[in-house]
C-alpha cells in the first residue's frame, strides 16, 4: 500500500468530517466562522504532523534497508565461515567415533561367536555325561 494516496484520503476524511459537523450544529454566523478558522488551523497542523511522521518513517524504512543491504553479507559470510570451521572441527571427531563404532561391532560380533561356541560346547559336554 501507498503511503501518499492513504494519507491523502484520511486527511480529506478527516476535513469532510469536521465541515459536516461544523455546517450541521446550530450556530451563529461569527460562531460558525470561528470554529472554521479554529477546525481549517488544527486540519492544517494535523496534515502537517502526518506529512512529517511520514517522512520520518520513509528515512527510518530507507536507514533499515541500506543497513540490512550492508549487514546481511557480512552475516552470511561469518555464518558460512563458522559453519566451515565446525565442520572441520568436528571431522577427526567423527571419524574416531566411525572407528570407536567398527570395533564395537566387532567386538559384539566375538563376543556372539564366543557365546555361541559356549553353547556348542556345553552342548556336547551334555551329551558326553
């Protein structure tokens, strides 16, 4: 959404508004002409407040986008840089551990012949008495 046409129609929104209930309450004519000079002035200090905020928040959305434009590389670059170094780190790590792992198998898969050897073994001494 735009901000110019938005503010242009809530501005005239808010004039139309005061002018209906300004020309709709009974009033003398000198009444009536001062509270127009009194709505006209604070109509114009309202619309000069909202041009004023509204600039403030185009510098503040422009100030935003070129840190992020700045910022975000150097971000992307440091992460990328930790994750290279994690992952070098971590590499000898994970291949003892891929190592540690192997002579686990290996030494369940003894321990299994053994035990099943026993068994056999066992077995036969049964078989002999």
């Amino acid at each position: 959404m735009r901000a110019k046409p938005f503010l242009i129609g809530l501005s005239t929104g808010i004039i139309g508004g005061l002018a209906g209930i300004l020309f709709t309450t009974p009033q003398s004519g000198k009444q009536l002409r001062s509270n127009i000079a009194q709505t006209s002035k604070a109509a114009k200090s309202n619309i000069d407040e909202v041009k004023n905020s509204s600039a403030s928040v185009k510098d503040s959305v422009l100030t935003l986008k070129n840190e992020v434009k700045n910022n975000i590389p150097k971000i992307i670059d440091d992460l990328k840089g930790s994750f290279t170094a994690y992952k070098q780190e971590i590499t000898p790590k994970t291949e003892k551990l891929k190592e540690e792992i192997d002579d686990l198998k290996n030494s369940i898969g003894e321990i299994e012949k053994n035990l099943s050897d026993l068994k056999k073994n066992k077995g036969k001494t049964k078989e002999i008495q």
